[in-house]
C-alpha cells in the first residue's frame, strides 16, 4: 500500500510542478512580448492573481477537507456533473500538453550538445531522434509511476533540490552584473510598436504557464497524510515559485537589451550563462533544465494519472480509468494518459510544433479549472456569510476572468475545439456510469451548444 505525502513532499510536488521548463525559456519569452514597464506590471497582476487563488484552495481545503481531487471535485460539488467533467478535462489535457512541451524543450536543451550548423539531430525538440529519445523517456517515467506515488514523490524532491542549483547561480551572477541603464533602455516599449496594456495582456498566457501546477498538492490530497498540508505547501511553494520567476525575468534584462533578448533561441537562459560565465554556460543550464524538467515531468505524471481517476471513480470518466495496481498507483489511467502523450509526440514530429506553441495550448486549457475554484469559493463563502472569504473569491475570480479576456478570442477558440471531444467521453461514461442518470435540460443544452459551436470554431481556427 502507498504511503501518505508530508508537507515536504507536497511542497516540492509544487514547487516542482511550476518549476519546469518554462523558467529556462522565461527570459526570452517576456522579452518578446512585453517591455520592462509591462512586465513589472504584468508580474504584479499575475502575483496577486496567483496568490489569491493559492489561497482559495487553501480556504477550500479547509473548508471542504472531505473533498479528494481538487480541481474536478470543487467543480463538480459547485456546478454539477457536467461542468465538474470539463474541469477534469480541460486539466487532463493541460496535464499531457505540460508532459508534452517538457519532453520536447529536454531534447531541444541536448541539442546544444548534438548539433552544429551542419548537423542537426534534435533541433528544436521535434525531429524523428528527439521524439524516439523522447518516447523512451516517457515509458521510463510511466514505470517509475506505476511502482507508486509515494516512490515517485520521494525521487522528485530530490530532483526539485536539483534545479534549484543553476537557478541560484545564475541569479547570483546577474544580480552581480546587473546594469540599470541597460534595464530602463526603451522603458515603455515603443520599438515593440504596441500600446503598453497591449503588452501586459500578452504576457498573461506566459505568466500563467509558469505557474501552471499551483494545484498540484490538492490534486493529490487523497494521498497526503495531514490534509491542513495541502494548503500549506501550495502558499509555500507559490511564494517561492513567484520570488525565482520576478528575480530570471528582471535581472536578464538588465544582462542583456530586450530586443537582443527576444531574439535568443531558447532556452534562453543557457545564452545568458553564456555571457556570463563563457563557454560553460550553456552546459550548465542544459543539465539544470534536464533535472528541471525531469523533476516537473514526474509531478505531472502524477497529476495527469490522478485526475481521470478520480473523476472515474465518481462516474464522469469511465469506470475502467479508476483501476489501481498493487501499490496504489492509478494505473489505467496512467496507460491513458501515457498512451495520449505517446500519439502527440507523433503529431509534433508531423506537424513540426514547438515549445511555445505547446505552451499556449496547455495554458488555455487551465483557464476555465481556475476559474472555477474561485467561483466555487465564493458560493461557499456567500451560503457560510465569511466575508474575509468572499473577498478572496471574488479575487481569484476576477484574476480568472482577467486571464480569459487577456487570451483573447483565437485561443477561446481553440478551447471550444478541445472541450468537443470531450463530451463525447462524458457522454459515454454517462451512459455505462452509475444509475443510468440522464441529462438536465441545462446539461443537454450546453452539450449541444459546445458540439455545434466545435465545427465553425474549428474552421475559423483552421482559416
């Protein structure tokens, strides 16, 4: 049998989960988007945001501690089976699209050692030797998770001290070169040619990314062993995560201009060790960003497999997702989702995708799993009359529906696209699931209004 996870395991699942790859590509994603004035302000609306909703699943843990499962089960208990289900869905697919982008960054990170102008191996991530390394990797992992969580956990928190290493040194060695007239040099961004809230809304899905897995202790919550931990490591880890992504971003734009910055192939921050230490640079941030992602890699596994399980045991997956093997891992599920990730490594080979690409997908499926904590949170809060919990709620929702508007409408799109299919599953294990309940009428409109909205969705996407 499984044993439980303490507050240091939870912690670094965490802190882990939100670490990954993102942080070593940060410097030039921001950069290409926004201007330093942009991103102090997007960073300021983004940490507010991300501790608001850090605090509403802490107040829900507390609240409703017999809840297992997080984000599908605040859903589902506040709006019904079928919304509960596109939580779990919308969170199943940020899950393996994360898996994905790590696996695809890794190889794009050996590439340094493997390519050279006249040779390319693994390239950006996506050539038929990265996705067969790739794939190799993936079924490593799945064997690593199916021998237990708790097993898994233990390897992760090693793997957190791990990346922590180059991170620190390279904040070490850009606060010492730091230089504020290289940092304040087109302040506002006019060369960007966009207005300044423009540039702030763009950095939101990037923003977003990086902090996707801020849920990652209460998706586990069934396996840890004091459930007032839960809450506990995701403010923790949250702070600790939000400290390390403001000191990568400013400090490199005071290492290098931001257009120059913007230009840098990532992950940009092996360029910028690069000029600061020479030729080791990017060996250093190479093998930090392997251990990285590894590590977020791993709590992901985790995540990605907890999630259709649980959401099988309640009847909204199909019942065969809700197996376990003898160690209490979720293994159907882990085939599932496994398998999925599997088939999109093919897709990337085919279709040539990249990191950021990948990551846009990933963060707007999180959009609406987020936004509904807080949503769930203040219906709670308003039926118990807690007004300091109201106020937290209506913030973590006011940051979700921030973040949808700031995606903006093509991304909404692509939303619609990937919830379609879904229904389709829901619909299934409906139908096989417990009690042979049939669908409100508020449920068969919504279905029906997601199925027809898919195909012209789709066609403008396409377009």
């Amino acid at each position: 049998m499984d044993k439980k996870l303490g507050l240091t395991a939870l912690t670094a699942l965490v802190l882990s989960s939100m670490l990954g790859a993102g942080v070593f590509s940060l410097p030039q994603n921001m950069a290409a988007v926004a201007s330093p004035a942009a991103l102090l302000i997007g960073w300021l609306i983004t940490g507010m945001g991300i501790l608001l909703l850090s605090l509403a699943l802490l107040l829900l843990t507390r609240l409703k501690p017999e809840l297992d499962g997080g984000i599908y089960s605040y859903a589902r208990a506040g709006f019904g089976e079928l919304v509960g289900f596109c939580s779990a869905w919308g969170y199943w697919l940020c899950a393996v699209i994360a898996n994905v982008s790590y696996l695809v960054i890794v190889f794009s990170a050996l590439s340094f050692f493997t390519d050279s102008p006249g040779q390319v191996v693994f390239g950006d991530g996506n050539t038929w030797q990265a996705v067969l390394g790739a794939s190799v990797l993936l079924w490593m992992i799945h064997w690593l998770v199916l021998r237990g969580v708790q097993t898994a956990a233990s390897i992760n928190l090693i793997a957190t001290l791990g990346k922590l290493l180059p991170l620190g040194l390279f904040v070490l060695l850009a606060s010492a070169v730091f230089n504020a007239d290289r940092f304040a040099v087109d302040f506002s961004g006019l060369t960007l040619g966009k207005p300044l809230w423009e540039q702030v809304k763009n950095t939101m899905l990037i923003t977003l990314w990086v902090f996707i897995g801020v849920e990652g202790a209460v998706v586990v919550s069934g396996r840890a062993r004091n459930k007032q931990d839960v809450g506990r490591a995701t403010l923790l880890a949250v702070i600790a995560a939000l400290i390390v992504y403001l000191l990568v971003t400013l400090l490199s734009l005071g290492v290098v201009p931001r257009a120059e910055l913007a230009e840098m192939r990532n992950p940009s921050m092996a360029g910028l060790m690069t000029r600061l230490i020479g030729g080791w640079g990017d060996v250093v941030i190479a093998v930090g960003l392997i251990i990285s992602v590894c590590g977020a890699w791993l709590s992901w596994t985790i995540m990605a497999a907890e999630v259709p399980f649980i959401a099988a045991r309640q009847g909204a997956f199909p019942r065969s997702l809700s197996k376990q093997n003898r160690r209490g891992s979720p293994s159907a599920s882990l085939w599932l989702t496994n398998g999925s990730i599997q088939l999109c490594l093919i897709l990337i080979w085919l279709t040539h995708a990249d990191y950021n690409s990948l990551l846009t997908i990933a963060s707007e499926m999180i959009l609406l799993p987020y936004f509904l904590v807080g949503a769930y949170l203040l219906q709670l809060s308003l039926k118990l009359k807690k007004p300091a919990v109201t106020l937290v709620a209506l913030g973590a929702c006011a940051y979700g529906i921030w973040l949808l508007y700031a995606s903006g409408p093509l991304h909404l799109l692509l939303s619609v696209v990937l919830y379609a299919p879904g229904l389709l599953l829901f619909l299934f294990a409906r139908r096989g699931g417990r009690a042979q309940q049939s669908l409100s009428r508020v449920e068969s409109a919504a279905i029906a209004l997601l199925m027809a909205a898919a195909c012209p969705a789709l066609w403008l996407l396409l377009k």
